[in-house]
C-alpha cells in the first residue's frame, strides 16, 4: 500500500525535521494564514446565523461576491488577485516540507498522470449527486443556511472564466494543504493514519460550518473519503480534479439556474 511519501514519514525521520513543538507551531501557522483562519470565522458565522431571526436556514451565504460591481474591469482585477494570493499558503507549505526533508514529488504527485483526471471525474460524480442531496435536505431541516455560490453579475463576459478558476483555487489550496501538508504533518508527528485522517476531517469540516451544520457533516464525511483516497493512492492530483470539477459545477451550475427552477433555494 501507498505511503504518505514512499516511506512512512515520521518512521523514517529527516535529520532536517524540526522538534515536535516546532511542527505544532508551524501548523498552527500554515493554517492561521489560511484554512484554520477560515475555521474560526466559520465558527463565529454560524452562531451569528444560528442566533439570528428565522434560524440557519432563513440566512445566505452568499460565495465569489462582487468587489466592484458597478466597474467591472476593477472587479475583475480584485477577483483574480484575491485567486492568486489565495493560494499562496500552498507555496509555503510546500517550501516548510522540503526544508524539513520531505520531497514533494513523493507526498504530492507519487505517480500522477494523464489517469488521474478520468478517476478524478468519476469520484467527483459520486460525491456530487450525494452531496447535492444531502445539502437540499439539510436546508429542508433547517440545518443548512441557503448558500449562494455566485455573487458575480452574469452578465459579465468574464464570470465563468473567473468561477472556474475559484474552484480550481478552492480545490488546490485545500487539498494541497489538508491533504498534502497536514495529513503528512500529523503522520510525521507519529498519528496514525486513522487518527489523521479524522482530525484532517474535522479541520474541512470547521471552515465549511460557515454553512450550517449540514455544510460541517457533509464536508467531514468527504474528507473521510478523501483522506482514506489519498492514503491509498498516495498523491493529491486526482482529488485536486475532484474537488475543482464539484466546485465549478457549485458554482457554475448556481450561477445558470437560480432563479430559473424550483429545487434550488435562492
């Protein structure tokens, strides 16, 4: 079976790896610049939701809003600059795992090819038509807020360029990193696979609650998937291609039906 990294990170230490406390506090710092920040505003988000007038699911969350929405070129520029900063958190995972020993070609791409976008398709199926279900009845229950996954005008010529690029961000910094950089983390910190994984879910699961309940379960329970996938087939790249392909059909598919049929809540 596949290893995190080739080897089994953590059995076969770096001399190059820093103290235990050293990896706790880079962690906290990795994700305090990126998806642990994300988890706390969550957090705070879904008890204000909670608390407010009619319940989660009288309130909208509202996903990729407008900047500039009366100048478009400007709203373009802020949307395709907040893209590229979005991801920076990645580089610098990568960066703390090479100076720690560990090679990115073994914890990131160990195999990858032309394969993995037809299996990343096929999970994407899967997860979709599940997750789209489970969302519709959360939000029936009241345990979902109604989450609207484009703010940007349609009307723009560059909409579903800049949606499509949102998940293609969305998918590579959260793979790479609660994949490719936490789960390897916690392994070399001496978790078991098990034990990793779950909290790996749990951490998904956080910076989703902004949500509702229903975004916090679901999410937990992909991240279940995606954490026993990536154990077994070692490597981020197909779940990268999932978790884009569920994103742009999120949001591209919001973006060409609301309003315009019964199921969806607007």
């Amino acid at each position: 079976m596949t290893t995190y990294a080739g080897r089994e990170p953590g059995q076969q230490a770096s001399p190059l790896l820093p103290s235990r406390g050293l990896l706790w506090a880079e962690m906290a710092i990795v994700l305090g610049l990126s998806l642990g920040r994300s988890g706390i505003y969550s957090m705070v988000r879904i008890l204000e939701d909670a608390t407010a007038p009619g319940g989660l699911s009288a309130q909208t969350a509202t996903m990729n809003s407008s900047i500039a929405p009366d100048r478009p070129w400007f709203d373009l520029t802020y949307q395709l600059l907040g893209i590229v900063f979005a991801v920076v958190p990645v580089a610098l995972a990568g960066y703390l795992l090479v100076r720690s020993g560990t090679r990115l070609r073994d914890v990131w791409f160990d195999g990858a090819g032309w394969g993995d976008l037809p299996r990343g398709a096929v999970v994407a199926a899967a997860v979709g038509s599940v997750g789209l279900g489970f969302y519709l009845l959360s939000h029936s229950l009241g345990l979902s807020v109604t989450v609207a996954a484009s703010g940007l005008d349609n009307e723009h010529w560059w909409t579903v360029p800049v949606l499509v690029l949102a998940a293609l961000e969305n998918a590579v910094l959260e793979e790479f990193v609660v994949l490719g950089y936490v789960l390897v983390r916690l392994r070399q910190l001496g978790f078991s696979d098990t034990k990793a994984i779950v909290l790996a879910s749990l951490l998904r699961g956080s910076y989703h609650l902004y949500q509702g309940v229903g975004g916090f379960v679901g999410n937990f329970f992909m991240g279940l998937l995606f954490g026993w996938l990536y154990r077994r087939w070692g490597r981020v790249t197909p779940l990268v291609v999932t978790h884009t392909l569920l994103d742009v059909g999120a949001f591209v598919g919001y973006a060409a039906l609301a309003g315009n049929v019964g199921w969806l809540p607007t």
